[in-house]
C-alpha cells in the first residue's frame, strides 16, 4: 500500500520576502464554523485581520465569510479552495480596507477564472464553449481593471504623464532623456500644462 506524504505546513517557496504569510494563522472549516488556528484566538484574530487589511473583529470575520461562500465546490465550502483564497488574500498584503475588499473581490475573480478555463477546457459542445469563452474573457477583464484599480489606489491616484515627443525652437531649452512627471505635479506647475502635447 502506497500512502502519500503528510504535506508540510504552509512554507514559502520563492525567495522573496513571504515571512508574513509564515506569521499569521491559518483558516480552518469545522461544521459550518470558521477558525483561526492559532493557541491564542484573540492573537490569531489580530494576525490574521493584520495579514488580510480588515480594520476590525467584524471585517475580518466578514471577509472571511464572504471567502467561505466563493470557495464553495457543488454547494459546499471547501477547506482547499479556503485556504488557497486566504493565502492569496494574505499575499496582495491589503493596506487598508478599500484593499481588502478589492483583494477579495480579485481573488473571487481568480477562483471563478480557474473554474470557468476548466469547464471550457471540459466541453465539447460549441454553444457553451461560445458562452465559457465570452464569461471567460469578462472575468479576466475584470481582474485587469481591479489590479489596475489597486495600483491607482496604492500610488494614490497619480497618472504618469511620459512626454516622448517634443520640439525645441531656436533660443530655447531642452534636456534630453527618459523622465516621467506625475500629472498631480504638472498641474501644480502653471505654464507646464501648455508645453506637455495633447
């Protein structure tokens, strides 16, 4: 008889920085209920919330709850789809509550992407292959304009304004290279707005 290893816990594998991942607990489905499997429940609940950006007990035992129902497989949470969800939730490293929830959101997106490319990928039947491709390709666009969203939201706002093509007349000035300004700081500039092209 052939019997599969115990799988470790949870460890990184790249070499970037993942310690907090190591840190903060992990999530557990017991009969309906959600735990934090941690010594100290307070502590766990406060590493965890710190991990994920929830501000408070009742974000973090919400997000989670709302982690649960998306994780679910034929109607049932499902402690796998869980605790790939968390971990992922854990590894965006959500600042502040508008990024936990667009974190969560993108994670959902993900898991929804997997399940919609597996069920294309199942199919032989042209019509639903027509209707998981156009399901498919709004998933994926929505997870681009959500990383979109938290890299506008994480730079606070700031568009980069890259002039690359601009022409010099005689007695005037120039320095040449690959420079990028912010539009916040080109408008704060009077008379820089005319000289950045259109």
């Amino acid at each position: 008889m052939t019997t599969l290893p115990t799988p470790p816990e949870t460890m990184p594998i790249a070499a970037n920085d993942l310690a907090p991942i190591i840190a903060s607990p992990k999530v557990k489905l017991r009969r309906r209920r959600i735990l934090i499997d941690h010594p100290d429940p307070r502590s766990g609940e406060k590493l965890l919330a710190e991990a994920i950006g929830a501000v408070d007990r009742d974000a973090l035992h919400g997000l989670l709850s709302q982690l649960v129902k998306a994780s679910a497989v034929a109607r049932k949470p499902d402690q796998g789809n869980l605790s790939f969800m968390v971990s992922m939730l854990k590894s965006i490293a959500p600042k502040d509550s508008l990024e936990a929830m667009l974190a969560a959101q993108m994670v959902g997106i993900h898991v929804a992407s997997m399940r919609c490319a597996c069920r294309l990928a199942l199919t032989d039947d042209v019509p639903q292959q027509e209707s998981l491709t156009r399901a498919l390709t709004r998933l994926a666009r929505t997870y681009a304009a959500q990383m979109e969203a938290l890299s506008r939201h994480r730079s606070n706002g700031a568009c980069a304004i890259t002039v690359q093509n601009l022409s010099v007349q005689d007695g005037g000035k120039a320095v040449v290279g690959h420079f990028t300004q912010h539009a916040s700081l080109i408008a704060a500039q009077p008379g820089l707005v005319d000289a950045v092209p259109a």
